[in-house]
C-alpha cells in the first residue's frame, strides 16, 4: 500500500462527504415537488407528459396502488425490451447486422435491466446494435434509476407523514426524477466524457490499418450517453464487454475519479434528504457514518489483500501487489477502490476482473452484495434497504430499554418488524437456493471456468450479483446458457420486486402512524452508539446468513492458497 493510494481514497470520501449536503437539498426539493430553477425549462415538458398520459400529479395513491402502478410500469417495460432485443435484426441502427437474441437471452437480458442489474451474458459490442443499446438499454437505466429514487420518496413519506393514507403519487415521481435530475446531470456529464475521449456516434465500426498491415474492426457507438447514465443511475451494464477497463469507456485516471463519485453521488445525497425529510438532518448523517464506516473497513481490506500479492507470486521472486486482471493504466488501489463502490453500491461496472482478485480482496465485493448492498447502495435501493436494517436495528434497541421501538417518530410494531424481516429474507433465499441448484446439477456446473472453492465462488458470487440487483460478475463463469439465463432471471425479478412490496407495505403502516415525541427513555438514533449498532446488526446479519458459504467459497481459496495449493 502507498500513500498516493491512500490520498486517492481518502479524497474519494471527502468529496462525497462535501457533496452530501447540496445533492441532498436538490433532491429533498424534488421529494417536495418545490419549484426548481430548471421548471422555467422543463416545466411546461412535465406537464405535457401528464396530459398526454392522462395523469392527475396531485393524486395521491396508497401503498397499495402506488404498488400495482410500479409493477405495471416494470412489466410494461420488459415486454418492450423483450421485443426490441428479439426482433434486433429486423430493426434499424443494425450496420452489422447483428440476429435477435435467443428467446433465454432476451429475457434474461430484459429482466436484468428492468430490475437496475444489468447482468450482461453477453458482450455489447459483438451482440447488441446501436438501436438496442439505446432504445432497448439505456431507457432502462434512467427509468429503473428513476423508479428506485421513487420508492426510497416514498419510504421518507411514511416516516415523515402523521396518520397518512397515501404516500405520493408514482408517476409524479418518476417523471420529476428523470426530468430534474438524471436528465440534466447526464447531459453535463456525458458532454465531459465526450471532452475527455468516450466516444458518441451512430457509427457502430470502423475498420483500421495497424502497424504490421491487417485490419481490425473497432467497435464505436453512442457511448458517451449510456456510459453517463449507467454510472449516475448505479446501473454498470458496460457498452463494451471489458466494461469501465475499456479505454473507450474510461480513457483516463480522472475520467475514473469521475464515474466512481457519481456511483455513489446521488445514494449519499438521499441519506440528506432523509434527514430533511423527517425533520432532523442528523438522522441522515447517521445512517451516512454508518456507511461509511462499512466502506472504508472493504475498501481497507481489498487494498491490503491486491497490494500485498499472493505466497505463490513470492515464491517466484516476484514482488510487489496483484496485478493480475487489473488496467495497468489505474493500478492496485484505484482498482481495489472501484471494486467496493460499484459493489457498495448496486452498479456493477467494473474496471478489474474481480474473478482475478486474492481470494479475501474478492470477498470483500461479495460480501458488500450479500449485505443488501445498503453501504449507500442503488439508487434509492441502498438508503431504502438500509431503512429496513435501521427498523431490525431499533427493534433490538427497544428491547435493550425496555420499551416499543421507536424510530423518527414512528413507533416500530410488529408489523413493521414482520414486514423488514421478509424483505431482507428473500436475498438469503434465492442466493443460497440458487447456489445450492447451481452446484448440484449438470447444467449448473458446466458454468465455472475453475475447480474447487474458486469454483464455486464463481456460481456464488453470480447468484449474489443477480439477486442483489448488482451486475457484476466474477469473470470465470459462463453464464449464457438456458439454465443460467432462467434461473438468474427468476433471482433478478424476485430480488428486486419482492423487497419493494414489503417496504412499500412498511411505509403505508408508518405512514398511518400518528408522531411519538422522544422521551428520557428514548433510544437516541444520531449518536456513536446508534452508528455502531447499526453497523453490528448489517454485519451480524450478514455473517450468520453468508458465513457458511463464504468459508466453502473465498474462505477456503485463501486456506488453500496460503498453503500453496491451487486447483
């Protein structure tokens, strides 16, 4: 490890840290449906979107239809996208004529980018045109993005309301995030990536001369645009199969720098708008310590782990840290560095093979997924998940004082604890069964490139990326096949959807709650020992779910690692 790494990453957080409060604000004030400078603009195109889709924006809903009215939008858009990625061929923007996608791969495909996972079997570039990259993908990463936003607004309201029937209106909210945020953050954004060296054009490849006389096809297209929305959005699908280690998609250190923040820019700004949401903004830098104190303790550990190589490579003669699967243009601690955000977060874009990584530096990723990806996470996904630890988290608090749990005024009941405890239980569920099938059949276990616990981490770590919505993968497994492309898409659609129900149903409860002042005999949710009680439960949590299959999986790479042995 090296001080320049060290700067790198402790000028990484402040700079969110510094970021926190304005996005926040900005955000807050969309969350408030307030006027904006950017309504003289924009202003007259909202409200043309709700004449032309015959929308009331003042309508509330409940929890129940705000619900069905999510469902509905998801499901409309996947059949779109299903069609669009089948019929490619017949479609324009298709210079190569590149076929349709196979019935499993389309769906898997459409499944994963409507859930915000992004989980590519296949390499953009070689399989995908620029009218489905662009119409059939990146519609998705502002909508999805939207629609997580969306919910998290809707979970504030709960807390925020007294003796509520309704939580906002779904398609006020989308319509209002697209337009006041992702839209114009991303048109800054990808005119920056222009400037430095993306690429944005509708030539889908051009055919160069090299040096010793043949010819190569590089893959160009509307770049710029996805690569924008893909980062601020925590979507990661990559326009290029090497992703964000693609010099297309991430041409220099500074353009890194960039798309990490904004990974984690507007989740860090929804723990502030929380806080001004309930009235008390040191409720938002609580819950935003806590998580940070998560990813500073991964981040800690992946860097140790790359910089300090493996017994193998010493045994050698070779010196210095893991260079294995990294862009020698970033180095170890950049790497290490994007490898717990985009995990800590539910991107998925990756500028390192994590499949390359130590076995403990790859742990660390998994283990951020495994956790709900609630280290500022999605968003919307991340402060929304994290809510639900934080309700477990003062339930255990209320029994340590003797009395009902009470969190920013509600007071946490049995049904609030019954309704966090099955949502946080459907990741556990299809990851662990997922695995379990993926490990015992034929089909299952064609998929891993390697032998033994590295093997298995392959299939772990792919059920994990799929069903905490994330994308990433460890670059081992060969996971376009019938079995993989259906049973992934079933843990995409459960793991996204099958969380947001029960959290919606929890803020229709909260929402009809009347406020409970706090008293002496409160427990205090803003001080140390709230941080740290909540960062034990998160991690508690995780631990005694995962921690059998991490010691069959990374656990046992490292054993077997630091023995001398490999398979």
């Amino acid at each position: 490890m090296t001080w320049q790494g060290w700067t790198l990453i402790l000028l990484f957080v402040g700079i969110l840290v510094a970021l926190a409060k304005p996005v926040g604000l900005w955000l807050f004030a969309i969350y408030e449906g307030q006027r904006t400078p950017l309504h003289a603009v924009l202003g007259p195109v909202e409200r043309g979107f709700y004449r032309l889709a015959g929308i009331d924006p003042d309508e509330e809903q409940s929890w129940k239809r705000y619900a069905l009215h999510m469902l509905t939008f998801n499901l409309v858009l996947l059949l779109f996208t299903y069609a669009i990625l089948r019929l490619q061929g017949l479609l324009p923007l298709n210079t190569p004529g590149m076929v349709g996608l196979t019935p499993d791969g389309a769906m898997n495909t459409a499944i994963s980018f409507t859930t915000n996972t992004n989980w590519q079997w296949y390499s953009g570039e070689a399989a995908l045109s620029n009218l489905s990259q662009m119409l059939g993908l990146t519609i998705h990463n502002f909508l999805s993005a939207a629609s997580g936003i969306a919910l998290a607004f809707a979970l504030f309201r709960g807390f925020a309301r007294r003796q509520a029937n309704s939580l906002g209106n779904f398609w006020a909210d989308v319509t209002r995030v697209t337009l006041y945020v992702l839209l114009p953050v991303c048109i800054v954004y990808a005119i920056v990536l222009v400037a430095s060296g993306v690429p944005q054009t509708f030539t889908q490849q051009i055919v160069a001369t090299t040096m010793e006389g043949a010819q190569q096809t590089i893959a160009l297209g509307p770049v710029a645009s996805q690569e924008a929305i893909k980062m601020l959005g925590t979507n990661g699908g990559g326009f290029f199969n090497a992703n964000s280690a693609h010099p297309f998609e991430n041409p220099s250190a500074f353009v890194n720098l960039i798309q990490m923040l904004s990974i984690f820019l507007l989740g860090v700004g929804l723990t502030y708008c929380f806080g001004k949401a309930v009235g008390n903004t040191r409720q938002g830098w609580a819950i935003l310590s806590a998580m940070l104190i998560l990813f500073l303790a991964g981040t800690t550990i992946v860097y140790w782990q790359e910089a300090a190589s493996t017994p193998m490579l010493h045994a050698h003669g070779l010196t210095g840290g893991n260079m294995e699967g990294k862009e020698v243009r970033f180095g170890i601690a950049a790497s290490a560095l994007f490898s717990v955000v985009t995990t800590a977060a539910s991107c998925g874009a990756v500028n390192a093979m994590h499949d390359s990584f130590t076995a403990l530096g790859g742990l660390i990723p998994l283990l951020n997924i495994q956790l709900g990806e609630v280290v500022i996470g999605g968003v919307g996904a991340g402060i929304y998940g994290f809510l639900l630890f934080a309700i477990l988290a003062v339930f255990v608090a209320g029994l340590m004082v003797g009395r009902t749990p009470e969190y920013v005024g509600k007071k946490i009941e049995a049904r609030e604890v019954k309704l966090a405890v099955l949502a946080i239980a459907i990741l556990p569920l299809c990851i662990l069964g997922g695995t379990a099938i993926a490990s015992v059949t034929t089909a299952g276990l064609a998929g891993p490139l390697n032998k033994g616990p590295h093997g298995f981490s392959e299939i772990l770590y792919a059920f994990t990326s799929a069903v905490g919505n994330n994308g990433s993968a460890f670059g081992g497994i060969t996971s376009g096949t019938p079995f993989y492309n259906g049973l992934l898409g079933v843990c995409m659609w459960l793991g996204r959807f099958f969380v947001i129900v029960p959290m919606l149903a929890i803020a229709g409860s909260l929402a009809a709650k009347k406020y409970t002042p706090a008293t002496a005999g409160s427990f205090p949710t803003t001080g140390g020992l709230w941080v740290g009680l909540l960062v034990g439960i998160i991690l508690i949590l995780g631990g005694l779910t995962f921690l059998p299959s991490l010691a069959l999986g990374p656990i046992a790479d490292h054993v077997t690692m630091t023995a001398g042995k490999n398979f």
